[in-house]
C-alpha cells in the first residue's frame, strides 16, 4: 500500500513525512531513527526535524506542499489523502499533525 509514497521517502523526493500528533508519534524526537517498511522492502532514516500543527493549512505555511505529498496538486488533493484514511479526520481534528523531516 502506499508504494509511490514508500519510494518517494526513500528517494528524497517526499521531505516531510506526517502523522496525526498521537501519542505515538509526538514523542519522536531530532536523531530519532525510523524504519520504513513496505511489503519486504525496508529502509531506515534519521530524523532531522519536529515539528505539530493545529490543522493541514498552518502546516502548509511552514512547508510546500510538494515536499509533503509531491503528487498532491492541491491542498484538496492532500485533505483527501488524509481523509481518506480511516479514522484521520477524527484524529486531526482532535491531535493535530506532527510533520518529519530526515538527514
């Protein structure tokens, strides 16, 4: 799932990973690594960055859209990946996002 996405990380092409600003995901901190895992294949990087944001439009201030979804042409485009994800619409509203960025 997700596999232009998985590769687009992987490459560099896609600077900033997001998440829903969960419990699980603010506590990764700056030299943080993470693994990326799509099917078998499996890479890891260290994070450069932090950062969380109340909604998808202050998050759009601070980065391009581009390096967040580089196949988004629209903020439309990237509201309706995240709330096409069961559950995300929810969980923005109620978290918010914390954003990624790698070495």
């Amino acid at each position: 799932m997700n596999r232009d996405i998985f590769e687009a990380i992987k490459t560099g092409k896609k600077r900033v990973e997001t998440r829903a600003a969960t419990v699980r995901f603010v506590a990764i901190q700056p030299g943080d690594t993470i693994r990326m895992v799509c099917g078998k294949d499996i890479f890891e990087k260290q994070v450069k960055n932090t950062a969380i944001f109340k909604t998808i439009p202050d998050m759009l201030k601070a980065y391009a859209l581009k390096d967040v979804n580089p196949f988004a042409n629209s903020i439309e485009d990237l509201e309706k990946m995240y709330y096409g994800f069961p559950g995300y619409r929810e969980k923005l509203k109620k978290h918010g996002l914390v954003a990624l960025t790698f070495k």
